[in-house]
C-alpha cells in the first residue's frame, strides 16, 4: 500500500439506533458565523447509514473554529517581562586590603 492511498476506518455501530452502522466520510459541514453561513466541503464524520446521525471529528472542529476565530492571524500581545541583569558566575573580586 503506498503512502497516498487512504484507509477507511472500520463502520462502527451507531448509538442513537439499534441498527446503523457509522461510516466515515467527508461531507460538506454548515455552521452560522454571525449572520454568515459557512459551509466545508470535504469535512471528516461519522454518518449513520440508517437514522443519518452525524458525529464530526473533534481535531476537525477544533481547526475549523481555530481558523475561523476573529482572531485568526493575528499576533498575540503578551506582556513581556524586564529583563534582570544576569548573576556573575566568575570569581569574585578581591577586597581592597587597608
């Protein structure tokens, strides 16, 4: 098998009805962003081939919210804190004799 090609996970049984399978698949994903409908093609879930319930990826969900946060590209401000002057690791220096 090369390194392109994709795996299919196993269908796993559907716990919302007794008799659905969840398989895999990419489907086109819809959320509301505001006033905006965005949709994603593509989108990696679970979908029952009986009641048609649908699980989403959660490392999906968490990237998609990610990119489509206000705050997508832009730098984040952190506090910087003052720089302390660095303790001397050398000998220490002589005191003057009286």
């Amino acid at each position: 098998m090369s390194e392109t090609e994709y795996v299919t996970p196993q269908p796993v049984p559907c716990n919302e009805c007794p008799a659905g399978m969840m398989h895999a698949r990419l489907i086109t994903y819809f959320t509301w962003m505001g006033d905006e409908l965005i949709t994603v093609p593509h989108f990696p879930a679970w979908v029952c081939d009986v009641c048609g319930k649908r699980e989403y990826d959660e490392k999906a969900i968490s990237w998609l919210t990610m990119l489509l946060s206000p705050d997508a590209g832009r730098p984040t401000h952190r506090h910087r804190k003052p720089h302390l002057p660095r303790p001397r690791t050398g000998p220490a220096h002589a005191a003057p004799e009286s």
